[in-house]
C-alpha cells in the first residue's frame, strides 16, 4: 500500500475544464477526473500560505493552537514511526516550506530548483523540474523493495505573478467569445463519470480579448511588446485603486494569462500520469492531487480587502483521489476540507488514529461508498480575525470583533451567488445567527467542526 500525493499551494478549481471550465484546456487533470473521486466541494482551512501545511500534517484547525510543537504527532514522523517511507519534495518558491522551517525532519525533504521566464526551455521550469525529480524518486521508491512509502510532491502551483514561457502565455489570448454559464450539478449524483463536463461552474463570462471601441479589431505587436503585455498581465495591482480602475480587457487578459499557467501545469502532471500508469508496480498506490488555496483573478464581490482572502476563488479547491490501476471516475458532492488528508491517509496505511482528535475525517469510506453521516459545514479561517462557515445552502463571513453582533458578518445564498455578490444576512438573521454561534463554538473549542 503506497501513496503519491501531489498539492499545489495556488490553484483555483474553476480553471480546470473537467470541473466545468469552459474556456482552459485541461486534459491530464480531465484524464485523472475520469479516473478518480472527484471532490467538488473542498474547501480550504486556511488561505493564508504559512497554515496550509500544518493542516496537511496534523489533521486539525490552526486556530485552535493545538499541536503544532507536536512533532510526533505530525503525519511524516507518524509515519516513518509505522515504518512507512516518507519522501517530501519542494519546489522552489513553494509557500510555507515546511523543510526550512524545521516543522519536519529535514532528511525527509529535498527542495527542487527552476527557473522562471518567457523564454526559458519547458524542462528547466520550476514545475518540470519538480515532475522530473519526482520521476526519478517514484523509479527509486519502486525498485528499492522499501514498501510501503509515500512521496509528497509540494509545487507552488499558480505562481505570483504568473508568468508562464510565451507558448503557453498566449495559449488563450486568441479567443474573442466564450458564453460562459455556470454548471447545474446534482448535488446527490455520485454516478461513475469518465465522460468530461467542458460547462463553466463559476459564471465567469469574460470580456473580449478586442480593444474596446474597436470591435472586431486586431492589435499587431512586436515581440518586444508581447513580452511587456505578458509581463503586465501576469499581476494583480497591488492596492485596491489601482486594481478597482482595472477595465473589463484587462481583467479578461490577467484571466486568460493566468489560464496559460494552469495549462503549463497541466503539461506536467501528463509527464507524472504517465510514469504512474507506466509501472503501476505490485502494491496498490493511492494518488491525492489537491491545492490549499485557489487565486482571485476576477472582478470581486462584496468581500473585499481584509475579507478578500475568504471569497470563493480563493478558498474552493480542486481535490481528485485515486486507486492506481483503477479506471473509475466518480463525482462527490460532500463538504470536505483540507485537514481531511492525514485521516484519509492514515486509512490507507492502517494507521489507528481513532484517539488523536482529528478535525478531519477519512475520504475513503465516500469513495468506497459506504453510507456516511455527511458533514454539515466546513470551517474556514481567513486570518485577521476574519472566518467563514459553509454549508451547502449558505456561506457566512464573520469579521472581527462580536461575531454576533448582525454589523460584523456576511451571508451569501450558496451555490447561486457563485462571487458573493448579495448579502443575505439582514434577510435570514435566524441563519446568520445559528451559522455565527457555530464559530464562537469552534474558536472556543466547544464544538467538533466535523
């Protein structure tokens, strides 16, 4: 029984094709989607970089400030106390590296070094670079006989900015039209799907890549020029005037951009599928690909600056798991987390954790199909003082201060208002109150998040 499990630290699900992105070509992730459970309803804990990790490790919220001198308790030395091989591979640039920051043993971990740039060749970025070395360790792991083992391959996913090699940059840029409409998913299909939904979940309906007051006009620039555009494209402003000022063209080119660097990550983890599928060796392997936090490209909504961390492109993320030699794709509509990781692969290695305390709960009985008390909402902490709680119907933001005090919390109508875009909260006060005592229950460690 071995594991691969592959986070990024950015990547937002509502810009891979196969959970309904209709603009971005995706076909390694469609590829696993077709083969996996996919989660559509994961949800970050924590969006700030330096709490994705510890989540990851020790199954349990940051906030409540428990555990993290634990080391025992964290899930590479609980596993390499069980016998288990643990192989951590960073990327450079990655958020929160956990190797430095002496949260783990450093002999676990190895950082893998690229280079960014328009023109540097495909194999020498930092994502090929880490696949590349995850390639060789993956033929190591095999053929050492030192089962069972669990590599770790931590890219940063989405960098800041996101500048993609020129190929891939201009990869979108030629598309003038999009009609994109959100996805109608049944929140209680959990049928084998191996076909890909090319439909657009989140209502994004970007601009035309045309001037504005030239329609149907084309720009003719040097290459000097389209470097520079690239280049101003592949950021966010970093104050609010500046990023308010941003006109519709310029949004739709920082999407479309940023689209290209997903596609770049996409060409990588073909060259990853491909060596698992290629030997997929005696033991069965379990395959996790995720991220901790997605990136705001998009015009926001109500939740804006201290809150911007808490909106949905932000903390909805992708999730696939899959049984190695399995060709089965299944669509999830339960509300999972990030901290469900170190259960699920405590699972999978036989590892009792039933008195550890766990936030977070294994995703294999879901996958297997066994009937499961479904989770009612997940928690997310935004930093700043600012949290959220998600159930299926509502997502309520708290800020700082009385969190029941009607002035100091958001609630959005979910899934209809995709960017919390209508604040709901004077409309169902008997909501905003029920969901608000639910986080004074947690921050006070009265209540199981779970």
């Amino acid at each position: 029984m071995n594991a691969i499990v592959l986070t990024f630290d950015r990547l937002p699900a509502g810009f891979l094709a196969c959970c309904g992105n209709g603009w971005i070509a995706t076909p390694n992730f469609d590829r696993l989607a077709a083969q996996s459970a996919v989660f559509h309803q994961n949800f970050s804990n924590c969006p700030a970089a330096e709490n994705a990790c510890p989540a990851w490790w020790s199954g349990r919220l940051e906030c409540r400030g428990e555990g993290k001198e634990k080391g025992r308790n964290w899930l590479p030395t609980l596993l390499a106390d069980h016998g288990i091989t643990f192989r951590l591979l960073v990327e450079t640039g990655a958020d929160a590296d956990i190797a430095e920051r002496g949260q783990i043993p450093t002999e676990f971990a190895e950082t893998v070094r690229g280079t960014d740039g328009l023109d540097v060749a495909v194999e020498e970025t930092p994502f090929f670079r880490l696949v590349a070395r995850a390639q060789r360790d993956l033929r190591l792991l095999r053929t050492s006989r030192r089962e069972p083992w669990l590599l770790w391959i931590k890219s940063r996913g989405i960098p800041v900015p996101w500048l993609p090699l020129r190929d891939f940059g201009s990869k979108f840029l030629d598309l003038a039209d999009d009609d994109e409409t959100p996805i109608e998913v049944d929140e209680h299909d959990d049928t084998d799907s191996g076909e890909t939904d090319n439909s657009e979940p989140d209502g994004d309906e970007p601009d035309c890549v045309e001037p504005e007051g030239d329609e149907g006009a084309l720009v003719e620039m040097s290459e000097e020029q389209f470097d520079e555009l690239l280049q101003s494209m592949s950021q966010l402003p970093a104050d609010r005037k500046s990023r308010d000022a941003l006109s519709g063209v310029d949004r739709n080119l920082m999407r479309r951009v940023c689209g290209g660097y997903v596609a770049l990550l996409d060409a990588g983890l073909g060259r990853l599928l491909e060596l698992i599928d290629q030997e997929p060796g005696i033991a069965p392997t379990l395959l996790i690909v995720t991220a901790s936090k997605g990136v705001a490209v998009r015009e926001p909504g109500v939740l804006l600056d201290d809150c911007e961390s808490l909106a949905e492109e932000t903390v909805h993320t992708p999730l696939f798991v899959r049984v190695v030699g399995t060709n089965r794709g299944v669509r999830r509509q339960e509300l999972v987390q990030t901290v469900d990781l170190f259960p699920t692969l405590a699972e999978w290695f036989a590892i009792d954790c039933s008195n550890s305390s766990l936030d977070g709960a294994s995703l294999l009985p879901l996958i297997r199909g066994d009937k499961v008390e479904p989770r009612s909402h997940v928690f997310i902490t935004g930093g700043q003082g600012r949290f959220g709680i998600r159930t299926n119907d509502f997502y309520l933001v708290a800020k700082s201060g009385d969190r029941e005090d009607a002035g100091n919390r958001l609630l959005f109508a979910k899934p209809e208002d995709v960017w919390e875009t209508n604040d709901v909260a004077a409309q169902s006060p008997d909501i905003a109150d029920e969901l608000s005592g639910q986080i004074t229950g947690i921050l006070a460690g009265k209540r199981r998040p779970t």
